[in-house]
C-alpha cells in the first residue's frame, strides 16, 4: 500500500493507475518483480491514452526491468519483454506519432526484435523504451493505441525518424512483423513543400521533398515506362495532395537525391543520416563507405516486398473467394516523429 503526497488515504498501486487520475503520484515507482512493473506502466499509458492526457511519470534514476512472462488485461500474453526507462521526467502523449519501431538484433539471444520508443528522442534513447518479439508488440500496440492486425489487408507502416537537409530517413515494418527494414527518402520540407511535385528533370541531385505523411493506397507495379520497375516496385494509386504523381517504392541507396524524386527507398540496412549526393562515394576515417546500402541490396529487398505482397494477396483471395486483387485494402501508413 503506498500513500500519494496531498491525497487522503493509501491505495494500491495497480488500483492507482486503474482508476485514479494518472498525474495524480508522478514520483511513486514501485519496486517489484519485472512483470508487474512492466504491467503497471503499460495499463498507465493505456489509462493515459484513454483519458486523452500525456503519460506522466517522475522516476529517482533510470529503470530497466525484465519480464519474463505479463498477462495483458486483453487476454493477451507477452513474453520475453524488456522496459527501459531512460529520462527521470517522463511526459508524451499516447498516439501513433509518438511511438518509433526499430527493428534490432538482441545479440545475446539471437532473436529478431523490436524496439518500441515512446516519446521524443533525446540522443540516441527514448525516454521510454520496450523490446520484445514482433507478436509481442502487435499485441502491446493492439492494447495502448489500439493498433489492430487485421489479416484480410495488407498494410506496411513506415516510420520517418529523421530528416535534414540531404534526405530523411526511417525504419518499414509489414503488418505482419514478418518484414522490416528502413527507408530513405527525399528532406521533409514543410507541409506545402512535400505537397509541391518534383520538377521533371533528370539533373542530378534532385531538388525537392517527400510526399506528405498520411495513409496512401498501393499496388504492385505491373506497368512502367521503366521495366526495371515491374513486379519489382509498389506504385502508389490513391490522390497525393496537390496531384503529385509517379510515386513508387522502388530500388535506391542512402543518397535520396541521386535516386528519388518523391519515391520511397526501401533499404535493408540502416541507412547514412542524411547522405548527400556528393558524399555518395566517400569513405569514413576507417575506409569504410559512408553509404550502407548500394543499389543491388535495396532492390533485393524491395522484391523480398513485392513477393510478400503477393504472397498475402494469395491468401487472403484463398479465404474470401468474393473478393479479387483489387479489391484487398494494400496501404502504407506514413508517420513521423520529428518535429517539423
């Protein structure tokens, strides 16, 4: 039982967060088991996201907690879940655009997880983080934000986590977990910049922005003036503010404005922080390229993309016999992090 500063009684601390204003004890952390721990912060910021307030919290030092095995109040169960909590005044709000998946290796056990960073980037921490299996955070992001997996579309959910003046990049994950890579596109101008069409040029290095953020309807590319395209590319068909067209996800390397002119690179590799054209092919201090991805790796992967598209599209129409290809929901959501 633990008593909050200015409140009339002692309550518990499951109880508290529950059902009480979640503001209300910002400097209580109680030490327990990793399992309740991380259970007590989730249904906190799911309690926050509910009430349309910030997730707040004041902690003494940073916390790193693991849990082995945490019932979800969904009927959920998650595994093998590590939190961390890396600022002493944690304070964001609970949505899309606050939440950052970076695909990572967990070396000491070989397993392929991810990281969820809530909040803004301070460095290169989160000031909340938490790393599980993919099925793991399909299920957490189903609970906080509402984030459902619907297996009869087809979605692919593209982060951007930085931006300058050269290009922006980010992390891709399919709806699935069964993908997931980065991406490299054109800087993030303003809104009405990445609303504003690339000229028509074929001068390097392309001088213009990406598309806007939003959630874009896609299909495989199966025509193109470009036959390195086909079946090796996703086209964009949904409108673009401002009638931007020609918008693919196609082959590239980390230097946007040699390779795009609102398109999306797909790359398996992280990518160079804003790589400029001119630094395409220079070398760190070591003799190692600057550029972490050439051309031949990206479009491996982007075709690793299309098949998995295809692959789902052959399932889903093996369900639902009434339905044909054009008529299964295929979308990429883009979000951002950054502000701008």
């Amino acid at each position: 039982m633990y008593t909050c500063a200015g409140s009339t009684g002692a309550m518990n601390w499951v109880e508290h967060f529950m059902t009480s204003d979640l503001d209300e004890c910002p400097h209580i952390v109680r030490e327990s088991d990793g399992n309740d721990y991380i259970l007590e912060i989730v249904r906190a910021m799911k309690f926050a996201g509910q009430k349309g307030k910030k997730f707040s919290r004041k902690v003494d030092d940073k916390i790193s907690k693991y849990g082995e095995m945490i019932a979800l109040p969904n009927g959920k169960t998650i595994s093998d879940v590590t939190l961390s909590i890396n600022s002493k005044d944690l304070s964001f709000d609970i949505n899309e655009d606050n939440i950052y998946e970076s695909p990572e290796i967990r070396e000491w056990t070989g397993k392929n997880n991810v990281m969820l960073g809530f909040g803004k980037k301070d460095g290169d921490k989160y000031p909340l983080e938490i790393t599980c299996n993919w099925d793991c955070v399909k299920d957490l992001k189903e609970y906080i934000i509402n984030r459902t997996y619907n297996p009869d579309e087809i979605v692919i959910y593209i982060t951007r986590t930085n931006t300058g003046e050269h290009s922006t990049t980010g992390t891709l994950v399919t709806d699935d977990g069964t993908i997931s890579g980065y991406t490299v596109e054109l800087p993030r101008g303003t809104d009405e910049e990445c609303k504003t069409a690339c000229p028509e040029t074929s001068s390097k290095p392309y001088d213009c922005y990406c598309i806007i953020e939003g959630t874009y309807n896609f299909q495989v590319t199966t025509y193109s003036k470009n036959a390195n395209y086909v079946n090796k590319s996703l086209r964009i068909i949904s409108a673009i503010p401002n009638n931007r067209v020609g918008i693919l996800v196609h082959k590239g390397q980390d230097d946007a404005k040699g390779w795009a002119r609102g398109c999306i690179l797909p790359m398996p590799k992280k990518p160079a922080d804003n790589l400029s054209y001119d630094d395409r092919f220079k070398k760190d201090s070591h003799g190692q390229m600057l550029r972490q991805n050439n051309a031949s790796e990206s479009e491996d992967f982007v075709i690793s993309i299309v098949e998995w598209v295809k692959q789902r599209e052959t399932e889903i129409l093996s369900r639902n016999t009434n339905l044909n290809i054009k008529s299964i929901p295929h979308k990429i959501v883009i979000t951002k992090t950054f502000e701008q």
